[in-house]
C-alpha cells in the first residue's frame, strides 16, 4: 500500500520569486535563526512556524535556502587555528575545541571542499592537521579536526561520541562555506573505527571516506554491530589504510566487510594494506589530491542502498526508513552451542554472528531513471518516505513507484513544509525536497 502524503499548499500561497534583495535577505535571516536553534525539535517547530507564512511563496524560500550563507565566527584567516566552542550533544552542551586548517589557495567566491578527520584515544584534533595541509593547499580545502574532550579511551560505539563529531560538524558546515557536495570524512585509529561508524550509520553525508587504522565490528551489544552496515557505503570513493601487521582481529574484521562491499558492486573501495607496519601508516600511499578532488557526492543519487536497525530514522539520501518490520533489532539474542563455538576460529564467530545479524537487519534497494520512475524493494521495512526535489515534484506532476512489480501511479502536490523541515535541519543547499510520500511496504 502507498502512502501519499497531504501536500497541499495553502490557498493563495504560491507566487513569482521575489527579485527584492532586501526581501531576500530578510528570509535568509529568518531561515538562518531556525537552523541555529540547538534542539532539534526547537529547528523542527521554527520550520512549521515559517511554513505557515502567507506572505512567502514556495519559490521565495527556495531562493532563500539556495543562497544561503555562512554565520560569521569562524577563524578565517590563512594557516592553522583553533576556536572554542559550546556543542549541543544530545540533551548536554560541550566545551569543544575545534581545530582547522584553511588554505591559502582556498578560492571565497565559490564553497570550499571539507576534510573532517577524527583523532586517536589520548590525542587531539591539531595532530590532524599536518598529514591534510599538502592536499588542502591543492584543492583549496578546508580541514576541520576536533578534539573530543573525551576521548581519551578507545572508541565506545556510543550515540554520544557521533553526536559530538556530526556537531562539530555542523558548526563548520554552519561557519564555513563549504561544499556539501565534497566533504569527506577520514580518522585514525579511534578516529578510524569512528570514521566507519559514521560513513555506514549517515551515508549521505560524505564525498569519500578515508579511515585508517580502524575497522567496523560485530560485537552484538551496546551498538557496537555495524559490519551489518558495511553496505550502505558501498557508492562511495573509500580508502583504507592499515599496517599488516596491526591487531589480527581488526584486519580480519575490515577484509570482510571489503568483501562485503565486493559482493554489493563497490566500484571504488580499496583496503590498502601496508607491510611491515604494526598500528600504524603511511599517508603518502594514496595521490590524495587526485583522489579527493575526485570525489563528488551525488545529492539525487539514481540508486541507493540502506540497510539499518538502529534508532529511527535511518536515512540515506532521498530515502529514509521510518518503520522496522518486529524482526528487526539491533541487539538481538545469540544462540550458539558453546562447543562449536569453541571449535572456532575468529573468523568463523564473525561470519557466524553477521548472518544473525544479517537476519535482524532492514534492507531497502531503490532505483529511479530519467522520467522519474522509481523502483523500489527491501526486507524487514514496515515504511520508507522518500524525499523529492522540484523537477520531480511539480505542481501537477506524478510520480511512478513500483514494489514487487507492482506500479503505483501517485500525484505530487509541492509543499513549503517539507522543504524548510528538510532545509532548517540538514542546511544542504544542493538538495532541497519539496514533497515526500510514504510507501508501506
């Protein structure tokens, strides 16, 4: 059953763009304190509040979103910098330290690219800035580092440690000009299991991802089961760096999940794995420069992959899963017998807890071609909403969805709400959906 949802614009809302520049920039400001806001459901009600507004076309706020700029506050000059900040991290504020390199050859009239890199257990964010400043100068990139104030152990698997990192992300999306297009995401060792935790659990978000020295898991509890994941990444530019000599559990955890991403079609994922090297690595192995400047995120991406159990949403791209099937958990009951689990080797436990996994896991596949046609399908989904830009949501257009070979024909309607709750959380000016429909698989 499909699921279209009530789209329809207020009576007399829709008008010609306004050409004002003061009009304009009355609307920047007004999107600007929405997606400054630090609570998601406070960014959620702003936008419902703006959606509301008579007087404001459709068109108007898409011009708005589309030239949105930068808040002031950020270290601007050339060089190495740091700047303390105050982060919203789930319901706690944190005194985080960011640091960043910005080139001198970074060019202010268009959006810089943004290498987001993740630091060691006991390390900080300025020891990531020396191996990026040689790449960052050739393609004009910024690098943004950091420090997790409490990152002295190792990685945890905790929602606490990616809500950190995605904030200090945003407030450099927030305070830069950056490219969401380009931004590529890299870590070392507790960076590194970090790194690809991020890529599988927000595949939308990222150019190219680069970890080193670290690795996904399968360890059932506390979140830690993201081999299940791998997947999701598999339409991204990836580079691993790993010392052969390194923890013989991490090396046989990160072969599997390449192997993984070799049975899904990765056209472009590499483990790199570097003799006579314990926990460690060699950055120059890779020409980043040319890898980097490469890597462009597709923000309408014609096909995507997205398997998921954890809480919802789970999103990735146009598409997110916003009901499970009772089947699926992200920390379910393992059943073993003790002998044959004994018998085994380590890579044996793997593979035999990623088929539990497997099982306890959502799956959805969706394509779309030139005319607008969607097909969709997936395991273990109760629904998914996809998100649809302008050129495929007109005022009277239709778009074609097919599940299990059946074609569902559905009318789009625009809708200044979906656009502004999508815009005042994600702030992405590359992508800016303005319909959704829901479809119940």
């Amino acid at each position: 059953m499909i699921l279209l949802s009530l789209l329809l614009l207020a009576p007399g809302l829709v008008q010609e763009p306004s050409s004002d520049a003061g009009r304009l920039a009355e609307l920047r400001v007004a999107l600007a304190e929405a997606v400054d806001l630090l609570d998601p459901a406070a960014r959620g009600k702003a936008a419902t509040t703006l959606a509301r507004r008579k007087d404001v076309s459709l068109e108007d706020w898409l011009a708005a979103a589309a030239s949105f700029t930068p808040a002031p506050g950020a270290p601007d000059g050339v060089g190495a910098h740091s700047v303390s900040v105050e982060l919203p991290v789930l319901e706690q504020t944190e005194a985080t330290t960011l640091h960043f390199y910005v080139p001198a050859s970074r060019d202010l009239a268009r959006p810089a690219p943004l290498m987001f890199a993740l630091h060691g257990a006991g390390g900080n964010g300025s020891q990531m800035l020396s191996e990026w400043q040689a790449t960052a100068e050739a393609l004009g990139m910024i690098v943004c580092a950091p420090t997790d104030p409490q990152a002295d152990g190792g990685y945890a698997f905790t929602p606490r440690e990616r809500a950190a990192a995605l904030a200090a992300l945003r407030w450099a999306r927030r305070h830069y000009d950056v490219d969401e297009n380009r931004i590529h995401l890299s870590g070392s060792s507790r960076g590194g299991h970090l790194a690809w935790d991020l890529a599988v659990r927000y595949p939308d978000l990222w150019a190219s991802v680069s970890p080193r020295i670290g690795g996904p898991t399968f360890v059932v509890s506390g979140g830690r089961n993201n081999l299940r994941y791998v997947e999701n990444v598999a339409h991204l530019p990836l580079r691993d760096l790993q010392g052969s000599d390194d923890d013989p559990k991490l090396l046989i955890n990160l072969r599997l999940a390449f192997e993984r991403l070799r049975a899904v079609g990765a056209a472009d994922a590499q483990l790199i794995e570097q003799a006579g090297i314990g926990h460690g690595y060699r950055h120059d192995e890779v020409d980043w420069a040319a890898f980097l400047g490469s890597a462009v995120r597709a923000p309408f991406p014609t096909r995507i992959r997205l398997r998921a159990a954890w809480e919802l949403p789970a999103r990735a791209a146009w598409m997110e899963i916003t009901r499970y099937r009772k089947e699926v958990k992200e920390t379910f009951e393992v059943r073993v017998d003790g002998a044959q689990w004994d018998a085994w080797d380590h890579e044996q436990r793997v593979r035999h807890m990623l088929q539990l996994a497997d099982a306890c896991t959502a799956s959805v596949r969706i394509e779309r071609d030139a005319e607008g046609k969607i097909r969709l399908s997936g395991e273990g989904v109760g629904v998914v909403r996809l998100l649809l830009p302008a050129e495929f949501a007109p005022p009277t257009g239709r778009v074609s969805v097919t599940l299990e070979d059946k074609e569902k024909k559905l009318v789009l309607r625009r809708s200044t709400g979906v656009m502004l709750a999508d815009f005042v959380e994600r702030f992405d000016r590359s992508f800016l959906p303005v319909a959704d429909v829901e479809i119940r698989l």
